[in-house]
C-alpha cells in the first residue's frame, strides 16, 4: 500500500531542519537533518520510530547510550526521555500523529 503524506510544515529548530509529513491521525512523519544537539525531551503522548538515513550520532534514552549509523532504527516509547546528537538525516515515524506540545523539554 502507498500513502502520499502530506507535507505540512517546513522549519528550522535549533540544530534541525524538520519537513513534517501528516500521514494518518494514527503516524505522522518527519525528515530531520540534524548538526548538533536535539535536547532531552519526553513525549508525552507517542511512541517514536527513528530510521537513520544517512550520517552518525548517538542517542541517549533513558540512561542508556546508543551509537548509530546509517540503517539503524531506534524506538523510543512514550513518556521515556531522551536525547539525541550527531550528524545525521533521520526519518521520524510517530504514533499516533505528532501533536504541537506533546514534547516535554528538560534542559
């Protein structure tokens, strides 16, 4: 099956170039090109899928670090924190859809 998810928003947060893709009200989507931190945040209402498409970085969930390159995926369940920093393009899939204020900052 094909879903063309619509682009929605295109911006530049901190370290990030986002392009945010609605797919469903069950995913939403995210092309993220990052040079540099992301913060820790929580989610309060997601789960998050992170497929690494280019580049190299770690992810920090929990207490836990995880090195990753090009290919890796990373889930991130609700409400867990986490961070992320490196040089890379990573595509985002959310569920359910992303939802302006449902990530909590902590730093």
């Amino acid at each position: 099956m094909y879903i063309d998810g619509e682009q929605t928003n295109k911006k530049i947060v901190g370290p990030m170039n986002i392009a945010e893709y609605k797919i469903t009200p069950q995913f939403s989507g995210a092309l993220i090109e990052i040079d540099g931190d992301h913060g820790k945040i929580k989610c309060l209402n997601e789960d998050r899928i992170y497929y690494i498409v280019e580049g190299a970085g770690d992810f920090f969930i929990e207490e836990e670090k995880f090195s990753v390159k090009k290919d890796d995926v990373i889930f991130v369940p609700m409400n867990t924190v986490y961070n992320f920093i490196g040089r890379m393009k990573i595509f985002l899939v959310c569920s359910p859809e992303f939802k302006k204020g449902d990530d909590v900052h902590l730093e």
